[in-house]
C-alpha cells in the first residue's frame, strides 16, 4: 500500500551538489549548469580511447612533478553560486587542501574535453568562457568529428575569455606552454600515427601551428559548427 507523504513531513530533496556527485558514482557524467543538473550521453569508445590516449602522453610528465590526473573531479564555475563542470581529464598539483569533489580552477594546470555529438557546441561555445571565468590556464579541446581530427588549445584567461587560442590538426604537433614546456605529437591521440610512436616530445618546438588571438574570447562560429577551422584567412 502506497502512503502519500505527510504534510508535516514532505519528503527530503537532496540538495542538488549531492545529487549531481550521486549521478557521477553511478558513472554518469554530471554537471551543474545555471543551477540544474545537466547530464551529458553516455560516451564511445572512441572518445574513451581519446581520452585513455591523452593520459598516457601525459603519464610521464605527471609522474615527474607529482601532479594529479582526475576524470571525476568537478571544476567550479563562477559567478553562479553551485555551478560545476566535469572534465573529461583535468591537470592539478598534488594538495590536500582540494576538495574531494570539487576544486577551484585557478588551482589547476589544465582542462581537456573530448568532443562527441551530444556535447560538441557547449566545448567550443560554452566551456572556453566558463573555464577561463574560473581560471584554468589551459584548456584543450580535442575533436575527433572534424576531418582530420583536430585540436585547440586556449590559454591566458582573463576578463572572463581566453586571450590566446591555438589549432592544429591531428598529426601536427602541439606546444603546451608552462608548466608543462612539452610538445604532443597530436597523431598518436587520434591513432593516425600508430600506436609505437611516444606522444610527448619534451622542449620541442610545435610546427604547423596556427595561432589566433581573440579579443572577445570566442571560438569562431565556423569552429563552432564545424570543428577547427585551419584553413587561409583565419584571424
């Protein structure tokens, strides 16, 4: 028999920063955007081996300054009071003062999301100007939909947009500044420069890069709607 709740004793709400990190337990990815859980679609393999791809090259490099790696930690956004975005990698010095769950971004390295369909326009539209509000220094999309596969890589927050915005097209290597000073041979993410080749090539210099510097902080539309746009004329 089914009793309706007593109005001296309404049923209990969750505050929703508990719910949000039940839902990521259960192995969901969950966030909190504008004060309501957003939950993203489950992801692929390919994005799983994108991702697996990016740890292992940079594994080394972790291991050296004793950095953290984490796929389930939350970044919080400001100005809103509870807001939360979920990573697919984040970068952070090893401190035990970072909370278990959550952590401020101004205390991490670096930032990467992984494009699938169901998430691609809030990476480039959304993110870049929630972690730069936040204060990740570095912010890496890595997009497997665009034809080669592609990546950018924001950097210098400030005013709530990333001054600096860098795209490279997979097999092309990319410079990741301090603190990390290596360059990422991108081909061996994607797994169109095999699986033998080491992905890190520390002090390198990046070749075949593209630089853009934005004054309003945004992605162009064209990045946008389709991926990273490498062709003449960019600005």
């Amino acid at each position: 028999m089914l009793m309706a709740p007593s109005r001296d004793h309404p049923p209990q709400v969750a505050p929703i920063d508990t719910l949000c990190q039940e839902l990521n337990d259960l192995g969901y990815k969950a966030e909190i955007v504008r004060g309501s859980v957003v939950v993203s679609p489950m992801t692929t393999r390919l994005h799983s081996r994108v991702v697996l791809r990016l740890t292992k090259a940079l594994f080394p490099l972790v291991l050296r300054h004793e950095w953290e790696l984490h796929q389930t930690v939350g970044v919080r956004i400001p100005p809103e009071r509870g807001d939360m975005r979920l990573p697919d990698l984040l970068v952070m010095p090893s401190d035990d003062e970072f909370g278990e769950a959550q952590v401020d971004g101004a205390t991490c390295l670096l930032a990467a999301e992984v494009c699938s369909p169901g998430t691609r326009d809030v990476d480039y539209r959304d993110k870049p100007l929630e972690y730069a509000r936040a204060g990740i220094p570095l912010y890496l999309i890595l997009d497997p939909l665009t034809e080669p596969p592609s990546l950018t890589l924001m950097s210098e927050p400030g005013n709530g947009y990333y001054e600096k915005v860098t795209a490279v097209e997979a097999g092309k290597p990319l410079a990741l500044p301090s603190p990390f000073e290596i360059t990422i041979d991108t081909g061996v993410l994607f797994g169109s420069a095999g699986e033998k080749g080491n992905a890190l090539d520390e002090g390198g210099e990046g070749g075949g890069v593209e630089e853009v510097h934005r004054a309003d902080g945004l992605v162009r539309p064209d990045v946008v709607e389709g991926g990273a746009d490498l062709g003449e004329g960019r600005a």
